[in-house]
C-alpha cells in the first residue's frame, strides 16, 4: 500500500530555502514528497526530501524527462501540459504552498476543489478555505493533522 | 477561420441573470461563446447567447454528452475531468468570470498562466492580474478590448 | 441541443482527397464535423464539410491556436498533447478513419474503449471491433446508421 | 536521478501469471515497474516487482486513491480518466505490452507515438513497429536493451 504522500507546490527563487526545510521534515517523517518536478520550490522540495532519506516524486508536464530536477526518485510524465497540475495536487494526501504564482493558484482551486486539504505557508496566497502556517514546522504538521483527521 | 471566442466560467444560481446577460452581448457581437456546457452560469451564458443569436460550445469533463445544457450548439467530450477546465479557458481568446468557487479559481489561474485577458464580473474572485467590471456590459467591452489589443 | 457529430480522425497526404469528400458527405447532410484541427486528413475533412455548408470544430493540442488549420469554424485549445486524441474520438457520436499513423491506432483504441462506433475507410488500421467501409459514402452511411442505431 | 522505468500494460485474468513474472524480472534487475495502477495485469506486475524488492509505481485514472491495488508503493492520482494511459506509457523508458484490450492498444498507440521503444509479449496485439517477445525473460531482456540503445 502506497504511503502518505504530501505535494509541495510553489515557485519562486526566495522560497527555496522554506521549501527544502519542507521538504526535509515530510522525509523525516517518511512520507513520500509529490511535485511538479521541476526548478525552485519543486527542485528544493525535493532536495530537502532526499537529505533527510525520503522519498520524491516529480510529476513532470512534458513528454520526456527534460527539465526534471536532480533529486526526483521517480518521475511521471504526462505529456499534458499544465493539466498535469491536477496530478500533482490529486496525487497528494495534503498539499502545502510555498509561495508561487498563477500556475500555483490554479492547483490550489484544483486543489480545494478535490478536497484536499491545502496548508499555505506565509506569505502566500490568500484563498478562503486554506490552513495557514507560520513555519514550515507549523506547515508539515499542520498538513499531517489534516490527513490523519 | 475560427471567429473570435469568449469562455464564460463561473457558477451559483445568483448569477444565473449576469452571466445571460454577458452571453446574450457576446453573441449580438458574433462572438462564440465557450463553456463548461454544465448548469448555473454555464448554462445561463449559453441561453444568453442563443437568444441573440449566437453559437455556443460546451466543454464537458464527463465521457459522454451527460449533464449538458440544452444551449449548447457543440459539445466537446473531453473524459478529463477538472483538467477540461485548461480547456475551457485556453480556448477563450479572452475569459469573463462570473461568480464562482474553487473550480472558477482554478481556472482563472490557468487562464493568467496561458495569458488569457481575464475579466472578472463585480463581485468576484480577487486576483491580481485580472481586470474588473462592475456591468456585464463593461465586462464585455474590456474583453473584446483586450482581445483587439 | 447540440446536434449529431462526427470525429474524423488520420493523417498522410495520399489521403487527403478520401478524407475531404467525408467530409462534404458529412456537412451535406447536416452533421457537425469534428477533427484534430490539423493538417492533411483534418483539414481536409474540414475543407470538405465548409465545401457543402457544414460546421467544423477542431480540438487543438498546443496552448494556443498555433497550427490549426483555415477550415475549422470553431477551434477547442486544449494544452495537453496527445491526450486531446481523447476529447477528438469522445466527442463524435461516431468516428471515421482515413489512413493514419500511430496516433490513429491510439485514437481508434481510446473511441472503442468509451463504445464509440468506429468505421474505418479501407485501407486502413484493421482492429477487430471497428466497421469497415469501401468508399466515403460508406463510410458515412454506416457511421451515421451506428449513431440512429 | 530517477533510475530506469518500464511500463507494463495490458489486462485478462488469464495473463496474470505472465505479468507477475516480468515484474520479478525487471525488480530484481533494479527497474522501477509503472502500472496503471489497478486489476489483473497491473496488479500482478506489481506483485511481482515487490516479490523482488522492487519499487512500483501506479498512474490512477480516478480523483483518489479507490481501485488502486495492495502493491503500489506510490500512486499518482491524475483525475482525468483515460487520458492517464498518456502518462502511464511516457513514464516508461519502455513498455511492456502483456495481453489487454482496446485500452492497451490506445497505449500501444500513445506509446509509438512518443517513440517509446513497446515490447509485446505473445501472443498479443499485433502492430507494426513493436518488438515481439516469446517469454517474459525475453520481453525483460529486449526491453532493457532498448532503453540502453
């Protein structure tokens, strides 16, 4: 049976330093981290992930494996474009945001709209229905309360 | 060659009357108007349209033509689920949000990161990055504006 | 309502000629004709249906109209690919081969996975489960005699 | 680094046998095996790649985790039905094609598409362009050999 699985969403330089502590306290706790794969919040998620001998899973947009960061352990490619948001974000027990743009926002409505529960770390999007972390502690264990619940 | 086409997303039954309303001046322009070919808002500006004359088309997210309003005069079955939901805004050459939760939010992310002009109908969703109407006459005009630009 | 539709689905030059006089058959008799909005095969059934005064919808693969071809009335951009083969096949009531490479067969596969009938213009894929046809008018003939049936 | 994946495809009861023996095959050899995740030969792949301490990977086509089977060790939930057949095939470095019907000929299709190397094993689907193999060790071998190539 697959593990507890949490998607790490986002983007930004600034926020890779949050991201990897992310990253780093799911793989303490052996759960499985899920992204899109790629740069940024994706690739520091991962990264922390692996410090920590977790596991990572990055589910890429193209038809090939290019652009895929260095410390996925599986990669998905789906061919489908920003579709593949839907992937990410399903794929996830709980999703948690650091920072991010548009393509972030959109995974976030997708998101909510699966019922997942979305814990945003602040600063970050503002949308009714997210739990908000001060910290990336705050944000691991606020996501697992969501799923264990 | 295909004329020039507007998504109408959103939803909720209190804005049935706007959304006929922004369908019914999009097709007195000879604009195609594109939905999710559901219920609520996609319905209405599909019936708006239709009473002007114009030609809808419908984006369902099910395999088979099931739940589709009556003012569809094309139906896409696409059997992607909330993915269908890049369709319906890619397909728009600009988006007019009226109303709406966590799906419309999705798809005005997707609409910003393709970089469709997104006119968002007073009251609405929040987004930078999005122009605002207070009329669903204003909402038009700044979407057709924005398309000419 | 949304009336009958047809996906006419293939590819190479040699077949454009099959491929567009379907398309003629399809928009004399009324029948909305739906294509991967492409070159060769699509546009040729496109320029066919135009030809008799039908209606045309082609669902794109990119993120934009890039690539579709001058006969489509109405187009679909869908920003997944491939996967759009799916969205192409679901949304006729029938679908007709004319020639067509790897992407057919996947496309002939996904049409009679969802129980669409699926009649290919000799000579074409042979898969077990699909009508077979020996002119356009066949064609057509079956096909639309699958959708009353 | 993500390691080698292959894809197994395919369904029947009857082929099960054959499907756990190319998932041992290819988890002893250190190959990641990517399933559909689900019933009959998905199932019995990835109950033979954890037979041999494999790692298993299974694409879903639902929004959650329902029908996936015991031997998943991560699943992508993709939310988009038949489409995920894309994804399924294109995260192989090469497929394995054990029995199946019209699904797995679409990803037959996908799969030749995207120039994966589709190794089916007899008897099964008959298409130009795949590699024929008689055993599961063969299909293992002919497999792996083309990802190296």
């Amino acid at each position: 049976m697959a593990s507890v699985q949490v998607s790490v969403i986002g983007s930004g330089v600034e926020n890779e330093e949050r991201a990897e502590e992310v990253g780093r306290l799911l793989g303490e706790r052996g759960v499985t981290v899920v992204t899109g794969g790629r740069c940024e919040v994706m690739a520091a998620a991962a990264r922390g992930a692996k410090s920590a001998g977790g596991t990572t899973i990055g589910i890429l947009p193209g038809e090939t494996r290019e652009g895929a960061n260095a410390w996925n352990d599986h990669v998905v490619v789906t061919g489908i474009g920003h579709a593949r948001n839907l992937a990410v974000v399903a794929s996830g027990d709980a999703v948690i945001v650091v920072g991010g743009r548009y393509g972030t926002l959109a995974e976030i409505g997708l998101a909510l709209t699966l019922r997942r529960p979305v814990v945003v770390l602040e600063p970050g999007w503002e949308v009714e229905g997210t739990i908000r972390a001060e910290t990336p502690e705050q944000a691991v264990e606020l996501a697992l309360g969501a799923v264990a619940a």
